[in-house]
RNA sequence: GCCCGGGUGGCGGAAUGGCAGACGCUGAGGACUUAAAAUCCUCCGGGGAUUUUUCCUCAUGUGGGUUCGACUCCCACCCCGGGCACCA
C-alpha cells in the first residue's frame, strides 16, 4: 500500500478536491455523511412483522483477532450487497453482526502479556466494529452479540442443562487429542492434516485419558443425514457431500466370535458390510487398543515375541496421513476364534489398520474379497480361500470346502455368488447378506446393524476463556445439575493464567468451592468450559431476540425470522460449525422451541481472497488492511473491487493495480452525473419507494420520450434498460456481481460516447438514465449512490426507494443484427429490423457480395434460422 | 485410491448450444498541458494474404464423439486446487 506515490494517488485526490482525479468524489466525506444519516435515520434496524415478506440475511460471524484485512471484507461485501438489494425489493431483512468472542487466542495472550483475555477481545472487538462501519455494513447494532457476555452464554449453560435432562450431555473417561501448546483437548475434528493441531499446524497432537463432557450427536446421526435431504439446491452440492461422508453410515452386521479354548473370555465382536465373505475369513483382526487384547495374551505362547510389537504399535502416534500409506503389521496373538458359521477355528491377530474408533475395533480378514485383508494375508502367510464369484463366471459347482485350485491374486471385492458358502452357496450377494444376518439374529451370535462414522462431540475445553459447564460434583448427591436460577455460572474475574498445567478454573478456588443446590454442603464446581463451537451452534437464534432475559430467544420470533434465508461464510466452516448447528437446531425442535428442521435454506460459500497466490492471513503476512483500504479509496472502491475482481464463489487474487480501474470508475460515475446534475435537478425523477406495490414501482419509471425521440435519446435509453434487466437478473439468480459490474462499466461507456447530452437529450432523460445508472449502484456502493442521489434532486434518501423495473418497450431493440453463418462459420452480418422474417433474410444474404461468394455454385441444403439473431445455411 | 471443483489472451475474468475473449488491469500510440499527473480518444490472441478499406485461417488443457453449429453436452486422458481416506 505504501509504495504509491505518484499524484494519481487517490487519498490525494480525495483530500485535495478536484486535484489528482479531476472530480469531486470524496470518499472520506461522503462515506461518513451517509453513515451517519443511515444511523439517525435508524434504516437498518428492523422487527419481526407477520404482514411482511422477512429476508434472513447472515454472514457468519467473525472471531475477532488481528486486524481486519480483506479477506474477512468479501463475506460481509456479498451479504451486504444482498442485503441491500433485498431491502430495496420490499422484504423485511434481518441483517445482524456478532462476535464469537471466547477462545483460545485471547487466553494466550493474556498469559503471554499477563493481563486479562476480555482486554485483548474488547480491544480486537472495538477494531472489528470500527472497520465494519467504517465500510457501511447495512447490520441492525441493536443486535450485536459477544458470545463471552453472561447474558449470552447463560444460554449456553441453561441448553447445556436440558441436554442433560435428555440423556444428550453425558460424562465419559476418553482417549482425547491433547496438544501440547494450547494445553487442552481438540475434538477430533480439530485434529487437521493427519494428526497436527489446527490452530498450530507445526505440532504433533498427543493422546491422553480424560473424563470428558460429550454431547451425543450420534443420537441425531440419521436425521443429520437425512435431511441433507432437504438441502439439497439450498447448499452447495459439496458441502451436502462432506456432511454426508463425516457421518458416514455404513450398513452391515455385527458377528460373536466364540474364542476357542480359554474360558471366561467373552465373545469377539466384529462388524462386516460383508457378512457373505464370513466363510472366507481366515483370521480375526484387532485393534491394538482393543479391550480383549491383554486378556488374550495373558499366559499364550505368543506372549513373549507379541508383548513388545503390542507396546509399539500402541504409543505409535497417530498420524492419519501416514496410515493410509503405512505398512500393514500384525501379529498373532496365539489363540483362536470360532467362526459361528462354518465352526472353523481361526487364529486371532492385532493389526495396527484396526481402528478402535470405528465399528467395533475388530474384523474378520476375507483376503479373497477384501484388498487390505488381502495385502495382510500376502505378508503372513494366511490363506485365501474364495467365497464370491462373478456372476458371469458359473459357479462350478456348491462344493463343499476346500480352496480353489490356484490362489487368486486380487482380491475380488465386487458383488456376485457365493461359493464353498454352506447353505449359502448359489445365493446372490444380495440374498446372501440379508439371510446369513437373519441365520445370525435367529442363532444369536448376530444381527444385521448400521453403524456410523460421526461420533459424540466432545466439548469439555480445560480452558478459561469459554463458557463454564453448570454442574458442581457434591460428596454426598454426587453430579448435581445447577438449577437454572442460579444461571449463569460467571467465570472468575480474576483468574490465575499460565497456560501450564491444570485448567484455569481448577486452581481457582474461589470458583471451585460451592455448596451443593441440592444438600447445601461444600461441593466443587467443574471446571471445564465448553467448546466454543458451542457459542456459534446457535447464536443466530439469538440475534432475533438478544435481549430475552428469561429465554434463549421467544419461539414467535425465531419462528417469523427462521429458517435463516441466506448463510455466508467460508469453505472452512463446510464440516464443523454447520454441522453442529444442525444438530442443535434438531434438539431445539425436540425442546419445542422450534418447528423446522434446518436452521438454513441456502448456503453460499465464498472464495478465499488471496495475495501472491496464498490466502490472505495475518500469519503469513500478506494481509491488505481494511481499514488502509478505506482510507485509501474509501470503502465503496474496496467494495466495488471485491465485487468485481472475480465471482463470489472463487478464490480472488488481490491486485493494487486492478483495484485503480475500480476507483477510476467511482470517479467517472461521478464526474458523469456531477456535469448534468444541475440541469436535471429540477425535472421529476423516480417515484417508486420501497413499500409501493410492484405495479406501481413500475410506474414510478416515467415513459418520458416515446414520442418525439431523438436517436440519441433512444439509444441511450434502450441500454439504459437492457442494462437494467441484466443487471437485476446478475443480482437476483445467479450472483454474478462482477459481470453486473462490467455491464455497468459498458453502460457508463455508453453514455460517455453520447456526449455532450446537451445536445440532443433532454434533462428528463438524462435524469432517467443517470438515475438508474445510480440506483443500479446503490446495492454495491451505497454511499456514492447516495450522494449521487441526493445531487440529483431528491430530498428522501435512498434507503426510501426502490429498486428499479425496466422498461421492455424501451429496451426493444429496433434493428437487430443477424449473424449469417454458412456451414456454421460466420461469414457476414446483416442489420434488419427486428422481427424480420427468415425468407427476407436469407435473399439479403443470397445477395450480400461477402456472404454470397461462400454459396456460389453450391446448393442450400438446410436453413437454420434463430429469429433477430442468427442464421445458419448449411449448403452441399 | 475415492469424491467434488477448475483449466479461455501478458493478467483478473466474460460468454448456461448461436459472432470466443465482454468489462477491467497492464502495455503501445495520440489529444490536452510549459511539463507532469489526472482526464479523453485509438490499438492490443497467433499465423497468413493484402496498397489501405479488408479477407482467410488456427485458437477455450489433450484426443475422440453428438450437433447445422460446442468454451458450453457426452466419452477417454493430462494437469491444477480442495475434500475424504486402512471406515472393515
């Protein structure tokens, strides 16, 4: 930013009047005029109102650290511009803004500059404001929320509470992902690129057992995938998909494994999508931390050579990257299984590609149609017997027993017949998982079931910075709930931080020690705060009724404004946040709070902004301050930049070089409509307000020149509005900001070669066309559209008027040019009047010397024919 | 490996079966100016033909296909970005 020094330099331009750009346009004074009018005027607040079409409109809100760059800017650029527009179509938009103010970054520095993690959040807060409204943001203030105010999180706690009444909060012992920098545990979910930690990409994630607090999201699994259902056009295809492969339902069945000769050891359970490959299974498989490993071990033969590879592969850290890629190990655990099937007796194995996690942390190997089983089985040596055959290849026979007479080398993992099955030999693949399942329930050693990837959401965080969890652990009543007059449970003012060691609110023992609500003796609290996912799973419930003391929200309101009508935000947010949003909103629909299932219809995710090729990230120090660029430029070039530097849903590479076009446009709309202000200030302009039915929206255009036009006159108005119908429909269905943009960049190129207007256009429709250019504008950059409006006569602010109809009778094309093509090559142009009919074009083109020539001595064979547009003659 | 995106001038991008490269940036030239900036105007994919006007031809990652006509639809492949990944 720093390097501009030429006199072309806008902030000279701006500060010095008609110096450096040649016109007037001075972004510093008009932006903080028109702030402050919307403000007084009090234009972007607004209430639930049953007479009234509601437009939820919402960006997702920001963590407040840093600076503020960019980057952040595009997300509220786009829903600000909707925002706009919508409100200009007549809807009653719901616009709010909040801060996600609790968090790790602001306890780390308060640790590291030994002060208090509210000071560090007040002041990025103050900032984050700052620049927003410095930018004009259309949002209603008087909704503002801080995730780290009481009033806010004792809603955490009171939902935390009814969680626990419905058996949905619970307390277990957990392997969880410890990271060492932050000192607490991550979800899973925080875990990123295979093991590291997402906050801190360089450090390796380490496992410990703790007690935990879960929310079981498992318990929704199957709606949470169902309805992705009801989605589907609303949120981008890919997003549906990542949800959909996070809670990764897979059918099949659980089979007992019998183990063979030791007494006292319970069963084996595995899960299988492949019952039918059951009578293949050469060996059972286990996850190293499987409960039954060191009871199996326990006085086999195989102890002593098994007991150092078990340590091995047990500390072995968990890098998920590497797992795919990672040599498959195991060894045997010297014991034996019993297949309830065939009553073969198999060896039992631990395998470090057993997941704990997942299904019920143990397998049965089907080498022969199974690729991992296979690649195991080929290193030790285990046999592979087929049990599946392609249907085009007939099964020889139901033979009994015995493998085929050569091994096969692939596995065959495709669906087919079953063969050396049994009683289930011959049987499709199909038939064969639903009966052998059914053998298995009605034997007992089985059952067919539907397991889930998706697992509970831990949400115990030992931090301070977060919202306390609302139980105290009493000697006497154990676990006691708090009741919910003695909401919320405030964190400590003055807590102990050192970022080492226990939980913050464990060594403060001011907030430990309580008494029990139940038996009033001395009790502890807990200490552990909640995940801040938390805080955002359900804040835009809030924004309908922030100030509700005696509820999160009243269902009146929640029920006019919701669903929400557009989301915003980044890729980022596809999996994590979204997804528990949804499983919060189908708790609350439980509760009876709510009556939808899905908090929003549509879904937009914008494109990263990027800088040298990489996101914009104060990390990696290519940031474009928001607050520079405001100064700069003003906020409606940086606005119009984002806009049209490339479409909302792509990654946008910032260029200073480019954003001078966008500045050199504000300044030519400006120069354009400050030249012939003067003269139209006085002609009636446009009626049409924003609560006007649209028939009459559409009269408030006047029809000013329909007779009596001059060429000038009409061509200016015929672009005019078809410039218009395009633009509406860029904005309207398809977001494509940045070609609505170009559009008006032509347009006002348009007008520029028309001039001097005085000559030959009348001041009416001047007006006319410099109002639209104008209200076109208003949603993008909405200060100079004020200003520009206000120039042009009106007393009334913009925030009172309509967006425009277009004309049809004025943006008919009289001539058309038609695009002759011979053989589907373009080999002329002819200039007809519109409506022309196709006989009368073709003996134009017959005669055209440039067209005729390409049909000399042939035959016309076929006419293709696209009324006012094109015509194809094919010939032979 | 599987699943999504995407590949168009020097650059950002436009064109949802009908003139490829709108609009902007960069660059070149001109006007204005004592000069510079700003502003305004013109040109700007490659190759070829032509004295100019102009005409032909190739060109949207590669190769096929459908069609009167393909950046656009279909098939295969290559490359880039993202997501998921011993998921049993």
């Amino acid at each position: 930013m720093a390097e501009q020094t030429t006199s072309g330099n806008p902030q000279q331009g701006a500060s010095g009047g008609a110096a450096g750009t040649g016109s007037g346009y001075d972004p510093q004074k008009i932006e903080l005029k028109w702030q402050k009018r919307w403000a007084d005027a009090r234009v972007f607040e607004s209430e639930a109102d049953p007479s009234k079409s509601k437009y939820y409109i919402l960006e997702m809100l920001p963590y407040p650290s840093g600076t503020m760059h960019m980057g952040h800017m595009r997300n509220y650029t786009i829903g600000d511009v909707v925002a706009r527009m919508k409100r200009m179509r007549g809807f009653n938009v719901l616009h709010p803004m909040g801060w996600d103010a609790f968090g790790l970054p602001a306890e780390n520095a308060a640790i590291k500059n030994k002060t208090h993690p509210r000071e560090w959040t007040n002041r990025n807060v103050g900032e984050f404001q700052r620049v927003l409204r410095r930018f004009g943001f259309s949002y209603d203030w008087r909704r503002e929320i801080w995730t780290c105010d009481p009033e806010y999180y004792r809603w955490n706690q009171w939902f935390f509470l009814r969680m626990l009444e419905r058996g949905l909060a619970y307390r277990k012992k957990s392997r969880v992902n410890w990271c060492p920098k932050c000192c607490t545990v991550l979800a899973n979910e925080q875990v990123i690129n295979g093991g590291y930690c997402w906050r801190h990409e360089d450090t390796l994630v380490e496992t410990r057992e703790i007690e935990q607090w879960f929310l079981k999201t498992t318990a929704y699994a199957e709606q949470l995938l169902d309805d992705l259902k009801e989605l589907e056009g609303g949120w981008p295809e890919r997003v549906i998909l990542m949800q959909k492969n996070w809670i990764g339902k897979s059918q099949g069945a659980k089979v007992k494994f019998a183990v063979a000769d030791i007494a006292g050891v319970e069963p084996i359970e595995i899960f299988t999508t492949r019952i039918d490959t059951i009578y293949g299974a050469t060996a059972l498989i286990l996850a190293p931390t499987h409960p039954l490993v060191s009871k199996l071990l326990e006085g086999s033969p195989e102890r002593a050579e098994a007991e150092p590879q078990l340590a091995k592969m047990r500390q072995t850290s968990v890098k998920t990257e590497d797992l795919a890629t990672m040599e498959k190990e195991g060894f045997f655990t010297g014991r034996y299984a019993t297949n309830p099937f065939s009553e073969e007796k198999i060896p039992i194995w631990v395998g470090n590609f057993v997941l704990m996690e997942y299904g019920t942390g143990a397998i049965m190997a089907v080498p022969a149609h199974d690729e991992r089983d296979s690649e195991f089985a080929a290193k030790y040596g285990l046999p592979k017997p087929v049990v599946v055959v392609p249907e085009t290849q007939a099964p020889p026979s139901k033979t009994e027993g015995g493998a085929p007479a050569h091994p096969i080398e692939a596995a065959f993992t495709e669906y087919g017949i079953s063969v050396n099955s049994g009683p289930f030999s011959g049987l499709k693949t199909e038939d064969a998982i639903a009966k052998m399942a059914a053998f298995a329930e009605q034997k007992g050693f089985g059952r067919a079931e539907t397991i889930y990837r998706l697992r509970d959401w831990g949400i115990s965080r030992q931090r301070y910075w977060g919202t306390p969890i609302p139980v105290v652990y009493c000697a006497k009543d154990g676990l006691v709930p708090v009741p919910d007059k003695d909401l919320p449970v405030v964190l400590p003012p003055n807590p102990k931080l050192t970022g080492e060691g226990e939980s913050p609110l464990a060594a403060t023992p001011e907030f430990v020690n309580t008494t029990c609500p139940k038996c009033g003796g001395p009790a502890r609290r807990e200490t552990d705060t909640m995940d801040t996912f938390v805080d955002s799973s359900w804040y835009f419930y809030r924004y309908t009724d922030p100030h509700n003391d005696k509820a999160p929200f009243d269902s009146a309101k929640a029920a006019y404004w919701f669903p929400i009508d557009q989301y915003i935000g980044g890729i980022t947010h596809a999996i994590l946040h979204l997804l528990y949003s949804r499983f919060w909103c189908k708790v609350m629909r439980d509760m009876g709070l709510i009556t939808h299932n899905e908090p929003a219809a549509r879904l937009f995710t914008q494109g990263m902004v990027q800088k040298g090729g990489v996101t914009m990230s104060k990390s990696r120090g290519n940031v474009v301050g928001a607050e520079d660029m405001a100064q700069k430029y003003g906020a409606d070039t940086g606005r119009l930049y984002t806009l049209f530097a490339a479409p909302p849903e792509k990654d946008l590479e910032w260029s200073e070089e480019s954003i001078e076009g966008s500045w050199r446009f504000l300044n030519r709309v400006y120069r354009l409509i400050e030249r012939h202000a003067e003269a139209v200030r006085g002609v009636k302009g446009r009626v049409g307000k924003i609560e006007d039915p649209p028939s009459k929206i559409e009269r408030g255009a006047p029809a000013p020149v329909s007779v009596g036009a001059t060429a000038k006159e009409k061509t200016l108005l015929r672009k005019v509005h078809q410039t218009l119908r395009r633009v509406t429909q860029d904005f309207e269905t398809r977001w494509h900001f940045n070609s609505a943009i170009a559009l008006i960049m032509e347009l006002t190129n348009a007008i520029y070669a028309q001039e001097p207007l005085e000559d030959g256009v009348r001041p009416e429709v001047r007006k006319e066309v410099l109002e639209l250019v104008t209200l076109m504008l208003a949603p993008m950059t909405p200060h100079l559209a004020e200003e520009l409006w206000e120039m042009l006569g009106h007393k009334d602010g913009l925030w009172t008027v309509a967006w425009p109809a277009f004309r049809e009778d004025l943006a008919r094309d009289e001539e058309v040019e038609i695009v002759v093509q011979v053989n589907g090559r373009v080999r002329g142009k002819i200039k007809v009047p519109a409506g022309t009919a196709e006989d009368e074009i073709v003996k134009m083109a017959q005669v055209d010397p440039g067209i005729a020539h390409h049909l000399a001595g042939k035959r016309i064979v076929k006419r293709i024919f696209v009324p006012d547009k094109l015509l194809n003659l094919v010939v032979a």
